[in-house]
C-alpha cells in the first residue's frame, strides 16, 4: 500500500465505523491515520474501533496510527428559561453564580475559574463567537457586560474567552479517566485540547510516561504566547483552526496557520493541519473550489497532515472526502512550483551529528538523483530528522518497533515498513534496505538508494552512517 504523496491525511471515525469492512473504504480511499474523538466515542466503541484497525495493519502489513483526541474543559453557560432568549446588541448582560434559569439579561455560569481570570475590557463569546460582549466590571460572583453582538442565546451553549488566561488545566477529570483508557489500549498520538501554557503538555506528558506521543492543539491564543515552549515540549502540533477562528478575528487564521507549521517544521515535530478542510462534503459530493484552494495551500506549506472532521466521521460522503484529499494532495506535490515552494521554508541542520548526517543523506540522493532514501530507526528520531528535510526523494522507514512506525505514520513523505528483527551487522541491514526499497517498489535493479543508519545497530540516538548501496541482480532474484 504505497501513497503517490508525501502529505499524511487523518481521517476521523464516527459512530458507524465499528467493523475493519468499514474503517477499510477509507484507508483503501487514502487515509493514514485515524482519529477518535473521545468527546463523542464511549469505551466499547474504541476498543472496536482500535482492534479494527489493527486488523488492517495486519491485512496490509503497513502501520496505521491511531490519534485520541481528549476532548478538554468545556467552558458552558448554564440553563436559560425556555430554552432560548434574545439578547440585543448594546444591553447589559450578567454573568453569574445563581442557579437558577436565565434570561434577557443573565445567565448562571457554573465555572469560578472564569469569575478570578476576566478582567474589565476582555471579550467573552458565546455560541462560537455568535454573541459578543465586553465585560465592564467584575466582582467574585458576578461579572457586567455589555453586548456588542447580540442575538439568541441557547441554554449550555459553550463561552470562549480570547483575552482571558484561564486557571484551568488542560486535562478535565474525564481527561485523565480517557487517557488512562487510551494508553493502555495501545493509541499511537493523543492530542491535548485546550493547551494554553507549557505547563499542561508536561502534565499530560508525565501521565503517558512515553506510552504514546502527545500532540498538542493549538487553538487558544495563550498557546500562541508560549509556542516555541508548547512545540518542544510536544511530539507533534494540531493548528485547529475552528476555536482559533472563533477566539482570534478570523482574518489571522491563515497567517497563523503559516507561522505555526513553520515553527513546527523548524523543530522537526510533525504539524497537523485541521478543521473545515472539505466542510461542504459533509453534505455535498463534491467540495467548493475555495476548501480545494486550501487543502492545496495546507500541502504547499510543507504540512506533514491534513484532517477530516466531521466529513469523515458523520458526512453522507465520506469516502469521497477522504478520495477527494487524497486527489488535492497529489496535484499538489506534482506541481512544479511545489518543490521550490516546500523547500524554500527547509532550515539549517542543528547543529548535531545526527541532524547534519539527514541533511547530507537530503543532499547526496537530491545530487545523484538516488532512487530512495531509506532510514533505520528504533525510536523514530531518524525518520523525523529526514522527513524534516523535505527530500525530493522517497523514505523508507524502517524499524522493528510497532509503535514507532504507527506514530510515524503521520509524518510527511515517510513509508513505513516493519521489521521481524534487526540485522546482525553492516552488510545485513545492506541487504536488506536493498530488498526492501526493490520489494516495496522505491527503486529498481541498476539504481542505488542511501541508507542511513546508527552503528552499533540497536543503540537508540547513534544515527552516525550514510551509506549508498546498489540494486543488484540478487535482489531481483528475490521471490
């Protein structure tokens, strides 16, 4: 199951992806990786979900990662007398502690948090930025607005506060109940909602304790103060655009997407481009040529992934969404302003042994224009620190540990394949990336790839050789 492209897609499952049959339309369609939304999935229906899909990795001997996506604190307004209420724009609307339902011109708000961290001038939004008022004063149990944007206001509809650092953690008491469950099941990525400081991603990281790795969203402007921290902190980064568009104008989303997937690739952590990526499909057979434009402008950023939502999970055409991504990204990458474009945004190597060896390997296949590259890699740091490179030529990454090649599975342009052991010696793991690269179809007999690797073979961190190796006749011989 080889791609024609280097970007990753992730796909979200739904409710009606119980069974391998179902889950395998849409890998078979392109998808890479699959996502579980813990704030709709219950127990049974992940644990079908996860053996499903590790049915398929067997059927197709490639690795599939599986992202679990905490859902977050949910920040809601409390009951409103009737259900629904008009509030008008220039009233003044209270926010408060009294548990009782709500009207024209308050509404209970069940979160303290809120009442220490709002400030006179901070926006509050509601609905996704349907209401917007401006908080005039505050005292501990009640705070005065003014609405600037009126209209109707539901009973427990979500309040978002944009100018606000809230007191809060990023994992809820159900947080920590599913990410217990997910990392003992045996999930690839968790993603952390709700990130707005450094701090929440050690949280969760001391929780993993490594048992899978972290990807955190970003989607509050906090986390942007705090970014450079929040990457080196994370294994991976989520540019959810649909809370950053409802908290920030949504003017600045796009340039913010651009600088967070710089920042993420300058890094060499993996960046996740999300939401409202093929919207109309939900619905429509096909998408508007604006969500074509931006899957497309996603892929030229050098992204390693892009996501389906709710297209995938509950859409009416969700093959067709994940076929139509698949269609995007591959035009893309056949561009021929696409190489000039992803490479132009390529940084210096670090300045270590390890990074300096994956931008030469880069460098010699681009020269002597090498069939494939293809790395050795335990814990995945190879193959990040090429796939960082962003080379012209296919990876391989190979390792005979599961969990590394499902999480880099989400990782631009690499093609993971599993190992039953580790070769012996120099001369073994030759042959085998050669049979390999020749088997899987990155290069024929007569052509040459670069091998990289760490010698001793099997001591994570030693990635010390380049190595270029021919196709021979041998490996044609292979049945």
């Amino acid at each position: 199951m080889r791609r024609a492209r280097r970007v990753k897609i992730v796909a979200t499952l739904g409710p009606a992806y119980t069974t391998q049959e179902s889950i395998e339309r849409l890998f078979v369609a392109g998808a890479d990786v699959f996502r579980i939304n813990m704030s709709h999935a219950n127990y049974d229906l992940v644990r079908a979900q996860h053996t499903a899909i590790r049915g398929l990795e067997t059927k197709y001997s490639r690795p599939i990662a599986i992202l679990a996506d905490l859902q977050g604190p949910k920040l809601r307004v409390g009951e409103i007398g009737g259900e629904r209420v008009e509030v008008k724009t220039g009233a003044i609307f209270v926010f408060d502690q009294v548990k009782t339902p709500g009207n024209a011109e308050r509404v209970y708000l069940p979160h303290p948090p809120i009442f220490q961290a709002v400030a006179p001038g901070h926006t509050l939004l509601l609905d996704d930025g349907k209401l917007r008022m401006r908080v005039e004063s505050k005292t501990d149990n009640a705070i005065r607005t003014k609405v600037e944007v009126g209209g109707t206001l539901a009973s427990r509809k979500g309040i978002s506060l944009p100018d606000s650092l809230l007191p809060l953690g990023a994992l809820t008491d159900k947080d920590k109940a599913d990410l217990d469950f997910v990392v003992k099941l045996g999930v690839d990525w968790l993603a952390l909602s709700f990130v707005q400081r450094w701090e929440d991603v050690a949280e969760a990281a001391k929780l993993v304790d490594k048992r899978c790795a972290i990807m955190a969203k970003i989607e509050k402007p906090a986390a942007l103060t705090d970014l450079d921290h929040i990457i080196e902190l994370s294994d991976g980064i989520m540019v959810a655009r649909g809370d950053l568009g409802v908290e920030l104008p949504v003017q600045k989303v796009p340039g913010l997407q651009k600088r967070i997937t710089r920042r993420a690739r300058k890094a060499g952590k993996p960046v996740v481009v999300a939401t409202q990526m093929l919207e109309s499909m939900i619905t429509a057979p096909v998408p508007t040529r604006a969500e074509v434009s931006d899957v497309a402008t996603a892929v030229f950023e050098g992204a390693d992934a892009v996501m389906l939502s709710a297209e995938s999970a509950v859409g009416q055409f969700p093959v067709e969404a994940v076929t139509m991504m698949d269609k995007v990204a591959q035009e893309v990458e056949q561009d021929p302003l696409y190489t000039n474009i992803v490479h132009a945004q390529r940084t210096e190597p670090d300045a270590t042994g390890a990074d300096a060896i994956a931008n030469a390997a880069r460098s010699i296949a681009e020269t002597l224009q090498l069939a494939s590259i293809v790395c050795y890699t335990a814990t995945g740091s190879t193959g990040l620190r090429v796939a960082r490179e962003r080379p012209q030529q296919p990876v391989i990454a190979i390792t005979p540990v599961p969990a590394t090649g499902r999480r880099l599975a989400l990782a631009w342009g690499l093609h993971c394949v599993l190992t039953d052991k580790e070769p012996a010696n120099q001369g073994e793991m030759v042959k085998q990336a050669c049979d390999i690269a020749l088997r899987e179809g990155f290069a024929k007999t007569g052509e040459r790839i670069i091998i990289t690797a760490g010698v001793p073979i099997g001591i994570a961190g030693t990635t010390n050789m380049i190595r270029i190796a021919y196709i021979g006749e041998q490996q044609a011989r292979k049945p």
